[in-house]
C-alpha cells in the first residue's frame, strides 16, 4: 500500500481506472488517470506524467468520488435490523405494535449514555466508510447533555472521515439543546477547513423550533429538519413558507406530504431536499416525491436514515432511486400517457449520491467530484469482480450491479482509509465486542426483550 498518503507535498497517481467525474468539465476517461497532491486533486486525464509521485494500479476499477449520505441516524447502530418490518408510528394495527416512535425514539433513545453514543457513531461510521460512503450528516437525535453531544463528535473525529454533525435535539434535565450549539461551534467547528462540520437541527414538530432556527441562522449553519406528512407537519410548512421563513441553508429531509405552496415555496428559496426511498416506502411517511422534486426544479440528494430498518450502503439508496421513479412513468406510459417526465438514469441517481449531496451539505466546493483543487475523496470500485465483470456501462455497472463487496479501495482528503477491501487502522473485533455490550445494555434498559425471530 502506498505510505503516508494524504500528507502535504505526497503525490500519488491513480493510473488507468475508468474515471468517472462527475465533473462535465473535466470529462470521463475509458481510461484515465488522477494525480493527489497531499490532500487535494491536482490533475485528471487520459494519461498524466507525473514525475516522482508513487503509482496506485487501477486497472479494472473505476475511479470515482465517494459517495455523500446526507441523513443517518448513526447513533442507532446497535438496533440494527430491530425494525425491518416496523412503520413509523403506532396505527392501532397489529403490524404497528412495534414502531419507530414508541420504541426507538421514546424507549431506547433515552437510556442512552455517552459511551453508547459514541461506539454507535463510530462502529457506524466505520461501516459506512467501508461501503465507500466518504460523507455523512450525522442526524444525531441524542443529545442529552453535554457530555453525549462531545461523544459525537469524537466519535465522528475518530472515524476519520468526512462528516457534517447534525445538532438536533435531546431529552432528560440535563439537554442543552440548542443553545449548546454555539459552544460546539466554538470548540470543536470553529473551522470549516477540516474534515468536521456542522448543521442545526430543527424540527418544526417539536416546540420551540424556532429558537433553533435562530441560533443555526446566527452561527451560519445549515438548518436541517424532517418534513413528514404522517406527523401532520404540512400546515406548520405551510405557514412557514408563506412567512417567507426558507432559505438555501434549509435541509428539508423526506419533504413527503407536503402541498404545492410548500414545494414552491422550498424551490423559489433554493432549499435543499434529502430523500431517504426505501425507508419512505417501508416506514409509510409517504411515497418518496423523487418526481415532485424534479417537476420543481429541484436536485434531490439520496439518505440512508436508519439502519434498525435498512442497510446505509449507498447503492441500495441509488438502485431503489432508479427504480421507483421509473415505474412511476414506465406505469404511465404503459396507460397512454403524454409528455412523461425523463426517465432517470444510472448517471443521475450517481450524482444525487455524490455531487448533489456535495451541494446540500454545502460541501461542494469540497468533494462531490473529480475536480482538480478539490480534496481527494475518492472510492475505486473493482469492476472485475464476478458480480460485474466484463464491464460494458460505468454508471450502470455501479448503480445495477455493485454492493459494498466492489468497494476496493476509500480515500479521504487523500488518506487511504480502505485498502484492497479491508478497513485499515481499526480493531474490528474490538469495536464489534463494544457495539454488542452497548446493545445488550440499551435492551435491558429500555426493557424491551432481545427476541431473534419476533413475528
């Protein structure tokens, strides 16, 4: 493996991958090369000379930039697969007995204790780095005191990679939410050049939003909320959005449910919109507006949500993008209909999962694409592998056929964080072990039973 990458002055050349940019600048290459100078891109093209610097093979991979996951809950990394067949909240129906709200947000959430706020952090962060995820924002709904929301953050900073910490609310006598946004500004985001950042979370659902508004909006962070039909949040949206309230720091994540007032109101401010498709469709916060977003001209980017429902690997999130948006003008078609929306493509769904999760994190004059000057998060995913080999598309290939097996190689800000498959610098086994510990305790705590084959 190639030593010290990502250190000023370190040059390492990507030689012969399929370069795939994501930049209409620069291009893709059928075969190309991309020059890391430290932590940042220096050059990509067909073919670079680049003098002393160290060669990293990548013939039979494509190059391309890691991918951006724009809302996980990574503090719930423990419960995973605890809700796969669960809805959103309780309807009165067997199948809703065990739901989100009741028992992840006012059960397990609240036995939570900082070790267990970091260990699921990072564990899950980790996991997605492993999945080529280089990107998240963190939608940490766990802040009870001080001491959880700083265990966040190292955990966001141990797991060396690029994360946005999304600073929503917690509960118990000791939550200094939101006010304790401006000391986490200070202390640990005081700087925008690193690899650390950080948004507002302000739920319209919870009293008192507006404070926190305020404050995201007085610390220049983005301000991100879920926007939710099923929790009655469209005539709240509505009245923001004749207040003249959004702007193009708004994260406006699922935005299911919501009136053509609203939507209007969210484009004409330059808001962004996060879609989360397979947790939509599962959890039944209502169908993913992947068509509404595009009909208003705008750029959704893709999210993962929560993994006590669904995997967070990126290519579930683009393949069920792709596939749901069209059926929907496929069905259309088949019934007759006239001037249909474009059909999406591979290519789309590729760069909702990288350049416009860039943009909605304001992150994109970072990452998002093989742009020279920008910092060298990058992902080589093995195309002669024997689930996609012999390659005939790029962006088919990654949207149709890769799973997190492909991810060969991650880098961050030019530091190999993933080498040939494995996770470099983590003790696996070691995490694994306190993942366990935490989950057993947060199930006892929450006194909900550990049952592997509930009906």
């Amino acid at each position: 493996m190639p030593a010290g990458t990502g250190e000023r002055g370190r040059r390492l050349l990507i030689r012969g991958g399929h370069v795939l940019s994501l930049d209409p600048d620069v291009g893709d290459f059928a075969v190309g090369d991309v020059l890391v100078n430290g932590s940042r891109i220096e050059a990509v093209a067909p073919m670079l000379d680049a003098g002393d610097a160290e060669i990293l093979d990548a013939a039979g991979m494509i190059v391309m930039p890691g991918f951006v996951d724009t809302h996980h809950h990574q503090f719930e990394t423990a419960l995973r697969g605890f809700l796969a067949d669960g809805i959103l909240i309780n309807d009165g129906h067997p199948h809703s007995a065990i739901n989100y709200y009741e028992h992840v947000l006012q059960k397990f959430s609240l036995v939570y204790r900082p070790s267990d706020v970091h260990i699921n952090e990072l564990y899950g962060s980790l996991a997605q780095l492993d999945a080529g995820v280089t990107t998240v924002m963190d939608v940490s709904q766990i802040h009870h005191s001080p001491e959880h929301s700083d265990a966040a953050v190292q955990a966001l900073r141990d797991a060396g990679r690029r994360a946005v910490l999304g600073y929503f609310e917690g509960w118990g006598d000791r939550t200094k939410y939101p006010d304790d946004a401006r000391r986490l500004r200070s202390e640990a985001f005081a700087s925008d050049d690193q690899l650390l950042t950080m948004a507002m979370g302000g739920e319209i659902y919870l009293p008192g939003y507006e404070r926190a508004w305020e404050i995201g909006r007085e610390l220049a962070l983005p301000i991100a909320l879920h926007v939710v039909g099923t929790f009655g949040m469209a005539p709240i949206f509505d009245e923001l959005a004749r207040a003249g309230r959004f702007g193009p720091d708004n994260i406006f994540i699922h935005m299911t449910g919501m009136s053509d007032l609203g939507w209007k109101a969210a484009a004409d401010a330059g808001a962004h919109v996060s879609l989360s498709v397979p947790i939509e469709m599962v959890m039944r916060h209502g169908m993913p507006p992947i068509q509404k977003a595009l009909d208003v001209g705008l750029q959704p980017s893709l999210s993962s949500d929560v993994e006590c429902t669904m995997t967070a690997d990126p290519f579930t999130q683009m393949r069920a993008a792709l596939t749901l948006q069209r059926a929907f003008v496929n069905e259309a078609a088949l019934g007759g209909g006239e001037n249909l929306p474009d059909l999406l493509t591979a290519r789309d769904v590729i760069r909702m999962a990288t350049l416009e999760g860039a943009r909605g994190l304001k992150l994109d004059h970072k990452v998002g694409s093989l742009t020279p000057g920008k910092e060298a998060d990058i992902v080589l995913l093995d195309a002669t592998a024997i689930n996609v080999a012999p390659l005939n598309h790029v962006p088919g290939a990654v949207v149709t056929l890769m799973e997190r097996s492909n991810v060969d190689t991650v880098m961050v800000a030019g530091r190999i964080r993933k080498w040939r498959g494995t996770l470099l610098d983590v003790d696996l086994d070691r995490l694994r072990g306190e993942l366990e510990a935490s989950r057993d305790y947060l199930f006892e705590a929450a006194g909900i039973d550990r049952d592997l084959f509930r009906a």
